[in-house]
C-alpha cells in the first residue's frame, strides 16, 4: 500500500518567523521520521506530502495515494484543523483519524462540550469571553479556570489560569484575547485528579488502551498541566496507570463516550479531571493525537500499557482500512 503523509512541521513554520508559542502545536521532524519509519516497517510505501498547501499542489500534479496518514494541525483559523480532511474527501483519499466536522467541533472546546453535554454526559459548566462585557455576565462560582478555546498543546495555559476573583478573571481573559487573537474559555475549576485516555477504533469498535493519571512533583511551581509542564514532563511530571480498576472503568466510559458523541475516528485522546467529589468529568478530546515516540501523551500512555510505537501506528491504520474498506469516502 502506498501511504501519504501529511504534516505541519514545526521548523517550517520557525523559519517563517513564527514564535515557539505560536508553533508549539506543529510536529517535529523526528515525529515525522518515527511515524515514516514505522509505517514503513509494516511493508507499505510512504511519501511525505507535508502541509495542506502542498498537498494541494501534489493533487493538482496528479500524485495520488491508497491512503493518508493525517497528523496536520493546519495553520489559520478556527476549523484548521479541518482543511487536509476536506480536501483528501474532495478526491476521495482514504485518510487516518477525525473528518472535517469533528476536527473543527473539537477544536472549539465550547462547541465540543455542547455536544457532550447533550448527550448526558458530565462537563464543567462554562462560558465563552469574547470581549469584556461577556465577563460581567458569568454566574460561575469561583475558583475558574481560564484557557483559549480553540488551541492544543497547553498553548495560554499557565499559573494564571486558575483564578480566584473577578480581577483575575479580567486579566486571564482579556490576556488571552489579545496574544492568541481568540476568544477564552471560563470553566469551573475541578480539584480533583486529572488523567487522559487513550481511544483506538471507530463507532462500536472503540475502546480505551488505558487511563493515565498526571502526578505533579513537588517541584512544580503551579500543578497546572501548561505546555511548560509538558515541554518538560521528565523533571515536573510524573505520568502512572489509575491503579483502582473501578476508577479506571468509570473513566474509560466517559472518555469513550464522549469520543463517540464528538464523532472521533481511528485514534483519539480524551483529557478528564475529577470534581471534589471524584467525580470524573470531561474536558476536551484531541482527535490528532500527538506521536512523537518517546514525549506525547498517547505513546507515553501505550507503553505503560504494553502497547509499543510501531504497533500502535499499525493498530491506527488497521482501524482505518477496516473502517474505509468497501465504503465510500464522501457523502
């Protein structure tokens, strides 16, 4: 089988003049490389395509492909994530992972909790900020926690999110509003334990790999899962299995639920945190789960549950050919 590859590389877009923050959700190039590798392995051919542009010119140049593994994140705007699966079901390419509807739902974390909140399932209440008159018409009780509404990777995410009183609120928020031209997320602030799951397959087919609990060290300064925290996950975090097999089970429920309600395909993360009550409650999915080998969630999270890189690149594209096979692409 021949298997396209399409990215947004992270040093492209630094060489654009693009800020660390602004870029920090693009793939390295060893992800690329992992990800090349271990497809190759699996006896399939692969070319790398790169980003939405230039796919585009490699279809308009008549290359084609039986498949795509699809790790883009799109660099503009609120449904960019959506731009490389729209135009692979416009020529009608089987792709990996979420379609064009889901990627843009997800990224919208408002939109997103909408549609689990429908669907019955426990989320923290919430409002969107989009200029300051919005803030005098939150009824949410404090602690909140603020964040951008529409980005990955911890980017806005800081010591500054968790906020205590009107004063911060407007800070956090107009903040947010200002370097990431977005609106802000204003959730009620959940104490309790915070884990991601880890979801393979499609529809019924879905299942969790495991549910992994983020311990903060003590060193910490603010046991708030930022991208800080993430960038340097080895001296500031801890990452270990939930150990109480009923919590595990209730937080595999609700992480595949709401995966299923939010239409995710193939491969997907489900972040969860508990209220005071231990409660598990959804905070968002990403439907294009980081695969740099040693430092994303997902693969730190197989490993600790006997699943290596290679095999979960090959369990992605095994659910992906058994969902697309004999099926249509579009309509």
């Amino acid at each position: 089988m021949h298997i396209g590859l399409t990215y947004d590389l992270k040093q492209d877009y630094l060489d654009m003049g693009w800020g660390p923050e602004e870029a920090a959700e693009f793939d390295s190039i060893e992800t690329i490389g992992a990800i090349h590798a271990a497809i190759e392995r699996l006896g399939h051919r692969v070319s790398r395509i790169g980003n939405c542009r230039a796919l585009m010119k490699a279809l308009v140049s008549g290359e084609r492909w039986d498949m795509v593994f699809n790790i883009a994140e799109g660099a503009h705007g609120r449904g960019r994530e959506a731009q490389v699966p729209a135009v692979l079901e416009c020529f009608s390419i089987p792709y990996t992972m979420c379609d064009p509807l889901t990627a843009a739902l997800t990224l919208d974390k408002a939109m997103a909790k909408r549609v689990v909140r429908d669907n019955g399932l426990a989320t923290p209440d919430f409002s969107v900020v989009e200029k300051t008159s919005d803030i005098d018409r939150i009824r949410l009780g404090f602690p909140l926690f603020v964040k951008p509404l529409a980005e990955g990777t911890g980017k806005g995410i800081s010591s500054r999110s968790l906020v205590m009183n009107p004063v911060e609120l407007k800070a956090a928020a107009m903040a947010i509003i200002e370097q990431h031209q977005q609106p802000a997320l204003v959730e009620t602030y959940l104490p309790g334990r915070e884990v991601t799951a880890g979801i393979l397959g499609t529809g019924e087919t879905a299942r969790a790999i495991g549910v992994m609990e983020i311990i903060f060290k003590p060193q910490i300064e603010s046991a708030i899962y930022s991208r800080h925290a993430k960038d340097n996950y080895r001296d500031l975090v801890e990452y270990k299995l939930v150990e109480e097999a009923w919590l595990a089970q209730e937080a595999r429920k609700l992480a595949v639920s709401a995966y299923n309600a939010l239409g995710c395909r193939d491969v997907g993360r489900v972040d969860l945190k508990a209220d005071g009550r231990g409660k598990w409650q959804f905070l968002e999915v990403n439907p294009l789960p980081g695969l740099h080998p040693v430092d994303s969630d997902l693969p730190i999270l197989a490993r600790l549950n006997g699943i290596e890189y290679s095999e979960l690149i090959e369990k992605i594209i095994s659910y992906t050919i058994e969902r697309t096979s004999n099926k249509p692409v579009c309509g």
